[in-house]
C-alpha cells in the first residue's frame, strides 16, 4: 500500500542554539485529514494527527499516583500531554517545562490551534528551561508526578544534550522534588535496559509497563517506566 501524496505548507520556523524547529502543515493531495508536523532539524517530532502516544503516556502515568494534585511536565511539545493531564480534576496544578521559547509562542498566540485556551487554564504555569536545570533547581517535595516527554526514550533523542536527564544525577534531582506517594514516569519508544538500571539505582523500585498503541495502521508497543523513591 503506497502512501498518499502529500503537500507540505510551513506555518512557523524559529531557530535557537540547539538549531532549527518547524512546524507546517500537512495536506493530502487527493483529500482528507490535514495536519500540523513539528519537525526538529529536519527529523519528525510530532503531528496533531497521532496523538494517541501522548494521550496513553498521560493516562497511563496519572494512575500510578493515587493522588496527583501537583504535575510537572518536561516537554511542551504540540500541547496534547498537558492536555490529557488537564482533563483529570485531581490535578490543581500543572507545570510545564519546555527549552523552546518557540513552541510556548506557537501556542500561547494560537498558531497551534487550542495552545490558547489550554494555556489560559489557570493551574498551568509554563517555564522555558531546560527541564534537567528545573529539576535540580526546584525545592524538596514540590510534585507527586514528575512526566518526561522530553524525548521518546534515551534511545530517541530529540537533541544530544538530552541524553544526561536519564542518568542517575538528573534522576536524582527528578527523586528529590517528589512528595510521599509520587512517582517519576518516563515513556519510551522501545525497551531500555539502561534506562530501567539508571531509574533502579536512584528509585529502588522501578516498573516497565508496556503499552500497545495503535499508530498509522500499524500495532506498536511502547514503554511507561514508572520509578518510585
């Protein structure tokens, strides 16, 4: 089964030192559903038309606490986690942490459609920061849920950098900010052995809970490593 042809139409690019971000939209030629693409030097990110990840990542991660009034999110992305994080009344406080000031604009000022009113919701503020520098910056016991949507996973890193949030100096920082009860939850594109030994180093208890998406037609299986102190 071929593909079908596809036009490409950019609606921003910005670019920082970490280089360039894109986001266009994404127009079948022969009809049906278009699409916003994010796109990060060139190498997909995200669209708005496969969002199933970011929904199940959320879902799955706010039922390993049985109380998450206080959530910080690392990774903004195309807003669809913070959005399933939002829709749980137990949360009265979602803090997001993204690197790039673009993609906060993108959605504050409605380039991403719905980036306007997610960001009014009074329980959320939004830090552009490296989500490591917040981690080891922010105060004891602050979260009961700490989600990493940074990447997908050690083994697909949006930028390079990233690779040092899943060793255990990071991960310790992740540890001392959660209340009694809380949990750190990373998701991943694919298994991780080195992943799971870094969480079970720092955490002690560590759990890798696979979880099987439908995605472009096609069955995939991705991993929700839930770490707790």
């Amino acid at each position: 089964m071929t593909s079908p042809e596809m036009e490409y139409v950019e609606i921003a690019r910005a670019e920082s030192e970490r280089g360039e971000l894109v986001l266009r939209e994404r127009r079948p030629v022969d009809g049906g559903p278009t699409a916003l693409e994010l796109r990060a030097n060139g190498v997909f990110v995200m669209d708005t038309l496969e969002v199933s990840t970011e929904r199940a990542m959320a879902q799955a991660a706010l039922e390993v606490v049985e109380d998450p009034r206080a959530v910080v999110i690392g990774g903004l992305g195309l807003g669809y986690t913070m959005h399933e994080v939002l829709a749980d009344s137990r949360v009265e406080k979602c803090s997001v942490v993204e690197i790039e000031q673009a993609l906060v604009d993108w959605l504050r000022t409605g380039v991403v459609p719905d980036g306007p009113a997610l960001l009014a919701d009074e329980r959320v503020s939004v830090v552009v920061a490296d989500i490591a520098v917040a981690l080891a910056e922010a105060r004891e016991e602050s979260y009961d849920l700490v989600l990493l949507d940074v990447d997908n996973g050690p083994g697909y890193l949006v930028h390079a950098a990233n690779a040092a949030l899943y060793e255990p100096p990071a991960l310790a920082d992740a540890r001392r900010v959660l209340r009694s009860g809380g949990a750190l939850v990373v998701w991943s594109a694919a298994e991780s052995a080195e992943l799971e030994e870094s969480l079970r180093e720092v955490f002690g208890e560590v759990e890798a809970q696979p979880h099987a998406v439908r995605l472009q037609e096609r069955d995939e299986r991705y991993w929700l490593y839930v770490a707790r102190p």
